[in-house]
C-alpha cells in the first residue's frame, strides 16, 4: 500500500528516534512508570519516579511496603489510588512467581494486574526489544484514524488494524512516531495542518477543529 509508506517514510525521516519518553533504568522500572503514565502525561510521571524508585528499589521492596507508602509516592498521579493497589500487587506476582523479573512474554505480562496490550506493548518493546505487537495510545488511536489507517474506536481492534498495514520490522518504531507526531502536529485540538508534512496524504485534512 503506497499511502502507509508514504506515512511511514515522511514520519520516519522527522522521527528518526523515536522511543518512549518515559524515564526508566530497568524492566520493572519501565512496567511501573507505564501503569503509572495511564490517563497521565509521561512528564508527570517522570516527575514522580525518581523518588519513588530511590525508595523502593525491587518488586520484593514494593511487595513488602503498605499500599498507603506506595500511594504517597505517587499521589499526583491520576487514579493513584488503584494504580498503587496495582503495583503492590504485581510486585507480590512477580516476587512470587517469576522471582523477581517482568516476565517478556505477552500472555505473562497481561495476566498481571493493571496490565493491558499497550502497557505490554512498551515493555516487550522498549525494554525487551520484542515486537509482539503495536503501541496504542491516545495520540496514536487519534492519528490513526484521522489519517484513515483504522475506522475503529477500540484499541486492540486499532492495534490489529495497524498490524496488518505495518511490516513486523516497523511495529516498534511506528506507534512512538506516531505519538510524537500527535502530541506536535496532529494535535486533539487545532492541529497545525498548516505546517503537516502529510496534508496532502491526509483524509481528514482541513476537517478537524
């Protein structure tokens, strides 16, 4: 298909990397900052890890605090209350049952509270190196759709969308492209078509407010 290398092509050259803006050192750190960065700007969180990860170092040290120990950490994030609940609980799974290691298997990672495709999709990818499958964010449901790669609404039926357009080779690198590229240019308010390099490729252009 002409049109999606096109895309691809054009964000590539703007984004050559293109990678998670989230700051993490390890795995787990990465698997936290991710739950964490639900319905929250990466830069929130970013703001928040490093404290709390000079605290609690390992799943074994999350696994053995008070949630309340870990919701203070971590209470101007949105839903910090379930999201503490979440990271207590994962870290008591992996203590136990993966002896202390994110596992880097999709169907292990998912079975893990508050674990969802794209939380999955991160890990595997940024910290692993595994494309098992495609990022989907706001930023990257949103552009999709204005750019007429999926009519779905639903996130893993826009990821399936996405897989079946995109070379196994580019899933890693497209959707963190995408993302830069909507939080930029292809903005959820006024988006700067004016300044789009893929206007002219574009079948919302011009449509959206």
């Amino acid at each position: 298909m002409e049109k999606i290398k096109e895309i691809m092509s054009i964000l590539e050259r703007l984004y050559p990397e293109a990678k998670t803006a989230l700051k993490y050192e390890n795995p787990f750190q990465l698997l936290i900052a991710t739950i964490l960065s639900a319905q929250t700007t990466d830069e929130r969180v970013n703001k928040v890890t490093p404290s709390l990860f000079k605290k609690f170092k390992t799943p074994s040290e999350f696994a053995s605090v008070d949630v309340e120990e870990i919701e203070k950490e971590i209470k101007s994030i949105n839903f910090y209350r379930n999201k503490a609940k979440n990271i207590k609980k994962i870290s008591e799974i992996l203590v136990k049952e993966f002896n202390g290691k994110v596992p880097d298997k999709m169907e292990e990672l998912i079975k893990l509270p508050g674990v969802a495709r794209k939380t999955a999709n991160v890990v595997l990818s940024q910290a692993f190196g595994k494309a098992e499958g495609i990022v989907v964010d706001t930023h990257v449901k949103r552009v999709s759709q204005r750019l007429g790669l999926t009519e779905n609404t639903d996130a893993e039926k826009i990821e399936k969308d996405l897989m079946k357009l995109i070379p196994k080779e580019n899933w890693i690198d497209f959707p963190y492209r995408l993302i830069l590229f909507g939080r930029n240019i292809c903005k959820a308010k006024n988006p700067d078509c004016k300044n789009c390099p893929l206007y002219k490729i574009c079948p919302t252009k011009g449509k959206v407010k």
